[in-house]
C-alpha cells in the first residue's frame, strides 16, 4: 500500500480504488472456456474453476469438499457443476449446495473480462460470509 499521509479522504478513497484493480489476475482468454463444464486455472497456488454461464463468467476454488476431485471436470449445468467423482452439486455463482443452501459454500472470486481475456481478483470474495450473504457478482464479456 502507498503511503497516503497528507491526502484527504477523497483522495484516499481513490486511492484505494487504484490499488485495489491490481489485485486482479488475467488467467484465461474467455474463449477457453468450455460451455459445459469448466476451465481449471492456477492462481497464487490455489486451483480455480472459471465457468460460463450464459454472458457471465464465475470463479470458484475448484475442489470439492468430500474428496478433493477437481470441480471443473464435472458437467455443468446451468449454474450448477456436479463433481464427477461423486455427485455432489455446486452452485458457480455463490459456492453453495443449491439443496443446502446453509452450508458452507466454497470461496467464490470476483472476474472481470477485459478485451476477450479473463481476470481473477483472489483478495474479493464474492461470497465471503464476513461481508454478504448471498450470490457473487459476475463479470459480462
């Protein structure tokens, strides 16, 4: 973080808004992404699935809970990845089992798409208990 001594809050606001857009990573062309299942990328040691639903692209820590099988190789679909290994369901946009909703989700990521390339921003969960409860935003290419 820069130091901000002298600015006023305006300017520090700004500021933080500036620095935080480097936080996000490019890992993928949006074309790569398949339709039907997911894209696993690797980002800061952490394995991410990138999933298109419609317009939209959705980020989400790519490991399922029960046995560490990589979501991204399951079927899509709709919003839901199904793990391959043993069925369990995902839904992409806020980490959570659609049927149980008060679990724990898995850690959703914030995306943006810029000119066709796919950008990660690992430090904004989407789906952080501690800031919302709910579904993630989603970026539009």
């Amino acid at each position: 973080m820069v130091a901000a001594s002298g600015l006023g809050h305006a300017a520090l606001l700004t500021l933080i808004r500036e620095e935080s857009v480097v936080s996000f990573v490019p890992v993928a062309r949006l074309d790569e992404i398949p339709s039907d299942r997911g894209l696993r990328v690797r980002v800061d040691e952490i394995d991410i699935g990138l999933y298109r639903v419609g317009d939209a692209v959705f980020a989400m820590e790519d490991q399922c809970p029960h046995a560490g099988f990589p979501l991204s190789e399951g079927r899509l679909e709709g919003c839901v990845i199904v793990c391959e290994a043993h069925g369990w369901p995902f839904d992409v946009r806020t980490g959570f089992d659609p049927e149980h909703a008060d679990g724990f989700p898995l850690p959703c990521f914030e995306v943006r798409v810029e000119n066709g390339v796919v950008e990660v921003d690992l430090d904004t969960r989407t789906n952080d208990p501690r800031r919302h409860r709910g579904g993630g935003r989603a970026a539009r290419g």
